[in-house]
C-alpha cells in the first residue's frame, strides 16, 4: 500500500485551492490523497504511515482552480465549494478536494450524486453555512454610535461575514456601517452609496472597538419593551424559543442582553437555560469523543 | 374606557404592540425587491426571521395596533369596546420613526399595520393610508409592509393601501358565516370578503401590467397547476426536465398545454357549483354564483360586488406594484364549532377562488369573559392548530385535495397521526413505493418525504441506484418511510403492509411535534392507545 500525502493549507478558499492545484499536480492517486485546513484541529495527532506537505497559498494557482471549476464543472458548483470553504467543519478540504475529483469526472451533474459520500459532506457544509448565513441576516443587531454610524458584533461558528455583508449592503445602502465578527478579528465596512470592504483587525483595534458601544439608546430600550409585549403569556414557551434561536446566537443581540437594572430577577432563569445549553454541548462532546476512542481502537488493531 | 393623554412613546408601543399580539402571520415573504437609492431598505422572497418571543413565535415585522380603539364588539377579542383597557392611538409620525429607527438597526424586516376600528372604517383606514404614504414617500422606506384592509372600508381606499403595501390581508375571524354572526355581530362575511375579491382582482391586474414583479402566485397555485388536467406519464416527463434543472423546457411544456378557463372574470365568478362543497359550507357561504346561475341568483344579498379595476395607476403604477407580496387572511380556531372537515375545505376554497397566498390559523385564546365563548379545559387548541397547518401545507405543496384528508364520516384530524401518515395508513393499496422508479408525485404521497427530499431523491438516481443509507443522508424520515417503500425492490425491514401493524408500529414512534405543542401541558404523549376513543374512532 501507498503511504498516504496529507496536504495542509491555509483556513481559506485560496489556501485551499493552492492546496488542491498541488496534490492534483502530484499524480500520486486520488485515493492516496487528503488535505487538510490547519489550525481546525483542537489536538493534533500526527498519524502514522503518513507524509504531511505544507502548501503555501498561492493565489494564481488558487485562481486557475477557481477557474476550471466554474468552466469544467459550472457556476453553481463553485458558489457550493467557496461556501463550503466557510464552514468550520474540519472535513472541509479534504471533501472539496474529493468533490472536484468527481465534478471533473461528471461535469454539472456531480452536484446531484448525492449517494456520493464527498458529494453529501459538500451538500451538508454547504446547507450548513447557507442556514447559518440566513439566520444572521435576521440576527444581527446594529447599534448606532455617536457619529451615526452603525455597528454590529457577532461571533458566528461558521465564517458567514462575507456571505451577509451583500445583504446589508443593499438594504443600508445610505448608511455607514460596520460588521465585526469578534472571534475571527475581521470586519466588513461599508460607506454611504459607495462598495464594502472586508479588512482584518488588530488587537488594539479591536479593544477599543470593544469599549467603544456600551451606551444606552432609547431604540434599545423600545426594542426590548416591544420583545416584551409582544409575546403571548398562554402560549409561552421557551423551548421553542431555544429552538429558534439558540443561545450561542444571542450573545449580541440587544433583546437578550440584560439591563443592569433587572439583571438581578433575570439572572436565575438564564443561568438554567445556559446550563441546560452546556449540557447539551457536554453530550455532543462525550459523543464525539467516543467516536474518537472507537476510531483509534480500529486503527491499533490494524 | 379608560382614555390616557400624553402617553409616551414607550407607553404606546407597549398598549399598540400587546393588543396585536394575537394576530398571525408574522411573515415578510413573497417579494424580493433590491434597495434604492435614496431609499431604505429592500425585501427577500423567503422573508427573515429577526427574533424569537418568549412563546416561540417569529418576530419579523414590527406587529402593532394603529390604535386599539374600537367601535365593534367582537366577544373573542381583547380591544373590544366594551372591554374596560387602556386606550391610546399612535400618530403618523410615531409609526414611521419606530419602523425606520427599527429597521436601521435590523430589528425588523418591516411593519405589519393593524388597527381598532376608529370612528368609523373609512376614518381608520385613511389614517392608515396616511402612514404609509408617509413613511413610503417622506421617510422613504423600501422595506416590507403587510397591512390590513379594514371591511367596510371604501374601496378606493383600500386600493391606495395596495399600493403602498407588500401584503394585505383581511380577517376572515372565523370559518363560517355562523360563527361571525355569533361572535362578531358588528362584522358579516360579505364585508370582509369584499375587500378579499377587490385585493385579489387588483393583484391580478398588477401583474398582467409588470409581470411577476407586479405580484407572484402563491404555492397553491403552482402545485395545482404543476398537477392540472396531466396524465401520470405526462408529469413524469415534466418532473425529468423540472429536477435535472430545465426550467426553460419545462415552462414550454406546461405553456404549449392548452389552459382551461383562465379568462379572469370567468374564474372570480365560478366557485361553490360542487354539491358536494356547497353543502357543508353555510348558504351564506355561497356567494359567488356558478356562471349558469348568475341570473338566477342575482338578487341574492351577499352577492359580491365584482371590483372595479385599480383606478391608481397613473399616480402609482410603476413603483411597487399592487400588494406585491399577494395577500393572506387568519381564522380563529376553537371558538365555535366548525369541524376540521369545515376548516379545511373553507381554505382550500379561499386558495382556489381567491388566490390567497396563506390561510393563517389561530387557536383560540380565551381573553374575554363571555357566554358565547366556549371554555377550553387544555388551554389553547394547539394541536388543533397544528394539524390544520399540517393539512395546509398538504394543500399547497404535495397537491392532496381536502377530500381526500377528511371525510364527513370522519370529520376531525387523528390526534395521534399527522395528516399525512394519517392518509397513508389509510390507503395502504398504493404502497409501497419503489423510490428508484416512482413519480415525484408519488415520492410526496409518502410519509417522511417532503418537497425537498423528494426532489433530491429524483435528481441523485439518475446518477445511481439508491440504497436506504443514502435516502437518509437525503433527508428522508426513515422511521416513517420505511413502512412505505423499497429500494431496488427490497423493503428496509420485513415488515408488514397492514394497518393494525403499521399504525402499532407507528405509534412507537413518538411524532417529534414542534415544541411549541409538547411543552403547553398538552397530555398528548400521555394518551394511550385504550383510554382514547377518539384514536379508535378516527384511526
């Protein structure tokens, strides 16, 4: 048996892609390849019987992929890889490598191969960021600033900034604004009537950014009252709710942000929902880890 | 009446927004419209939720009263006039800077406009007018609007409404003609469906004159129409082109077919010739007249007025569009006494002759003291509720009809089985099902595939044979469709196609119902299958 190649690459679209244009130029076989993103891997564990490459990125070769792509395979499946890409899935190079494998072999029609197990991880990435994207078009909160500008902070679990920005884009044409995902130090700034760019922050930056919104409006305050009324005390239900609109998303929106003043009567219930959240998290966690164990087992006996 | 001067802002918002909580239909889909320059705001074919309320509910669009004052009294409602609450009524001015100052911040997706009943209809319904004017064309707000025409009201002003509006939507209030003579004397039907057929025949106009722009068919329509007057073989040629993405091809084929009685008037007059429909529904149902029986019937005084055609053009025409977003109306579940056999063929009736995008349904809360109202010894009708919108859905995107789902031997939902599965059980003859081979239609006919799965389960087979895992990564419910189908000829499990066994089985399956039902101490999963006579009588 071949050793296996794991390419490594960038966390991006065009590290990807510089890492499939070089696997793909290796020759060594398909079935011998995986690539994978660094930095996803919360333990790294090298495995044996493996030759690790790291591939800089390289953005002509990473634009020669784009490019077979969208003329080999079409338009749509490009829009589904670079989606992809965004997910913090770890899986997710190593399936586009294998989905483009496919997609030269079948053309547009690779995206329907859905009994592909490449295809289904693309599929599911792709339902994944796309569901993660929409809900943040509702979820954002922007606050205004003294000098009117708008500002919002979000910290999603899939890198979603770039997908939303187009749509507050348009909608706030005539505003000044700014995105800022918090975990990932970028932001996207868009100017009145003019295009957005998407730009990376430093740490001092993102101090002050940090400091620099704790002001009460008179919006805010409205909102909440409105949030308040408008729910139907026969009909409560904070399960539903949860579903909904999981706790992780609520960390900046202004409705679930307490008030200093009635923190105190509140504390207790969300603290049980928290908890009940964690614990959700905790079983998700003790899953996975037994899949690890399992797959480690397998491998020794091998 | 306990009338408040100088109320804030916040005070009103409070009153305005607690009182029309109980309306539905917090949607803000049906119409994608880009920004503008100079403008604020655009809309999305999908509609955003923007938050979730403390009972589970979408939050899209600022949902407040105008006022909640009211001249009626309707006994099911809270604003009622002889209820003794606090009043107040928003201005102009208050309701746009609430919208836009909202909106900037991406609260909301737009504004949904109700109102009490101020003076009189039309007193109310142009104050509404006036705010919408002002907020489309001083605060310019490009945003959605979903409004309700007020009954009674002059249709001209209604039309002005149509313009500046994405949605409209007019009350139904209850199923029947009966149950609104009952609860809400100050209302009658004809009232309120005037406005319906005026709204629908404005809709049609608009999009004759900008296309779908001008306002897009609902669901409804495109599955009857997908479905219409077509052979088996016929719409699985079409279903071939539709999935492996031809749309062009598909739309040639369904346009080269010629179309029955499409002229407009001729279609808004028929309606309620079926014996069998005419029936059930109330003679005060019966208002549009075969067109046999116009003649005859004419003098009958709930005849509807046929609508004059929009007569705004020149002063808005070429901006929006009239309701873009179509319209929509929401009935009260549980306050009178109309089975579930009634209800849904009162909607599916609203979605065939008047082209309504959504029939909303609202269990009924008992908010007043009052001997009309029936008293509810488990709350709010929530399953209820949600059996209806299961059939609804049923309606408008898997082309069941409602005689196929109720019977009026069986006149009410399974409270055990959705619809669906209910149906399946029922006509065991057609399953099982080879997924490799069957026809879309007959894909959604099986309980644990949906519109989606069922389009992916004809797209991914051309490319291979599909086997049970595959089908699960697709998106098919097993546990439920395993009773119903095969792959490449082979059951998932022995198992056997017989009622008492499948329905056993299926009821080991707890039906993962929304939370919205299981956490109202709604003793649904308590029931068992000996203490319930209704699951022996309706299963």
């Amino acid at each position: 048996m071949k050793e296996k190649r794991i390419y490594q690459c960038e966390d991006s679209l065009e590290g990807i892609f510089s890492a499939v244009y070089i696997a793909w130029a290796s020759r060594y076989g398909h079935d011998n390849i995986e690539l994978e993103v660094l930095g996803m891997e919360e333990e790294y564990n090298l495995r044996l019987f493996s030759e690790y490459i790291m591939v800089e990125s390289n953005p002509e070769n990473a634009s020669k992929v784009a490019n077979s792509i969208k003329k080999k395979i079409s338009a749509h499946a490009y829009q589904m890889v670079a989606k992809a890409a965004l997910s913090n899935d770890k899986r997710k190079a190593n399936a586009i490598y294998h989905f483009l494998v496919r997609g030269f072999a079948y053309g547009a029609k690779v995206e329907d191969h859905l009994s592909d197990p490449y295809v289904q991880i693309i599929f599911e990435l792709n339902r994944n960021v796309g569901n993660d994207a929409h809900l943040y078009t509702g979820f954002v909160r922007f606050t205004e600033l003294d000098n009117g500008i708008l500002f919002a902070k979000i910290e999603p679990k899939n890198n979603v900034l770039e997908i939303i920005t187009p749509h507050f884009a348009d909608r706030l044409s005539k505003e000044n604004f700014m995105i800022l995902d918090v975990k990932r130090k970028i932001a996207t700034i868009h100017r009145s009537y003019s295009t957005w760019i998407l730009t990376t922050i430093s740490d001092e930056e993102l101090n002050t950014l940090l400091t620099v919104t704790e002001k009460k409006e008179k919006y805010e305050k409205l909102w909440k009252t409105f949030f308040e009324s408008i729910a139907i005390k026969e009909r409560e239900n904070k399960v539903c709710q949860r579903n909904h609109v999981a706790m992780h998303y609520r960390k900046y929106m202004t409705e679930f942000m307490e008030d200093k003043e009635d923190k105190v009567d509140k504390e207790d219930k969300v603290d049980k929902e928290d908890k009940e959240d964690r614990v959700d998290k905790e079983d998700r966690v003790v899953k996975e880890d037994k899949v690890v164990i399992e797959v480690k087992i397998e491998n020794e006996g091998k | 009446m306990i009338i408040q001067e100088s109320m804030t802002i916040e005070q009103k918002l409070s009153i305005l927004s607690d009182a029309a909580k109980y309306d539905v239909a917090c949607t803000s889909s049906g119409v994608g419209r880009d920004g503008k320059d100079g403008s604020i705001g655009n809309t999305v074919a999908s509609g955003i939720c923007h938050a979730f309320s403390a009972d589970g509910r979408c939050i899209s669009l600022l949902k407040i009263l105008f006022t909640n004052e009211c001249i009626y009294d309707c006994k099911y409602c809270i604003n009622r006039a002889s209820n003794d609450v606090p009043r107040t009524t928003f201005t102009p001015e208050e309701v746009c800077s609430l919208t836009m100052e909202f909106y900037r911040r991406n609260y909301i997706e737009g504004l949904f406009l109700s109102s009490g009943i101020i003076k009189t209809p039309n007193y109310t319904m142009e104050l509404i007018g006036r705010t919408l004017k002002m907020l489309r064309t001083e605060y310019h707000f490009n945003g959605y609007i979903h409004c309700k025409a007020i009954p009674g009201a002059d249709a001209e002003l209604i039309e002005t409404i149509g313009w500046f509006a994405d949605r409209m939507s007019v009350n139904l209030e209850l199923p029947t003609a009966e149950g609104l003579k009952l609860l809400a004397p100050h209302k009658n039907r004809k009232n309120i469906l005037n406005p319906i057929r005026q709204i629908q025949a404005g809709i049609e106009e608009s999009r004759e004159n900008f296309g779908m722009m001008g306002g897009n068919k609902g669901a409804y329509w495109h599955t009857r129409r997908k479905l219409d007057q077509k052979s088996i073989a016929q719409k699985r040629e079409e279903d071939a082109l539709l999935h492996i993405g031809h749309k062009d091809q598909i739309r040639r084929v369904i346009e080269s077919k010629p179309e029955k009685s499409v002229g407009f008037s001729n279609r808004i007059l028929t309606g309620w010739e079926d014996e069998k429909e005419s029936k059930i529904l109330t003679p005060n149902h019966r208002i549009y007249q075969s067109s046999q029986g116009i003649s005859s019937n004419i003098e009958t005084p709930t005849l509807i007025t046929k609508p004059e055609g929009l007569s705004m053009w020149n002063q808005f025409g070429g901006n929006r569009g009239f309701v873009p977003a179509g319209q929509s109306t929401q009935m009260i579940i549980g306050a009178t006494g109309e089975t579930d056999y009634e209800i849904v063929h009162v909607t599916e009736a609203l979605y065939q002759k008047f082209d309504l995008k959504r029939v909303f349904f609202s269990a009924f809360i008992r908010v007043n003291e009052d001997n009309a109202l029936p008293v509810l010894s488990g709350g709010p009708p929530l399953l209820r509720e949600h059996r209806l919108y299961q059939a609804d859905w049923l309606l408008r995107y898997y082309g069941f009809e409602a005689t196929e789902l109720l019977t009026k031997e069986r006149p009410n939902f399974n409270v055990f089985f959705d619809p669906k599965c209910n149906w399946a059980i029922g006509h065991l003859e057609q399953f099982p099902v080879e997924v490799n081979t069957a026809d879309y239609y007959t894909l959604l006919r099986v309980p644990g595939i949906g519109p989606k799965s069922a389009g992916r389960i004809v797209k991914a087979r051309q490319m291979a044979k599909l086997r049970f895992e595959d089908l699960k990564k697709i998106g098919v419910v097993l546990k439920r469709a395993l009773y119903f189908i095969t792959c490449s000829g082979k059951m998932m499990y022995p198992t056997k196609i017989e009622e008492n066994y499948i329905t056993n089985q299926m009821l080991q399956i707890n039906e993962k119902l929304p939370s919205h039902i299981t956490n109202g101490g709604i003793t649904y999963q308590q029931l068992s299958l000996f203490d319930n006579p209704q699951m022996l009588s309706n299963g």
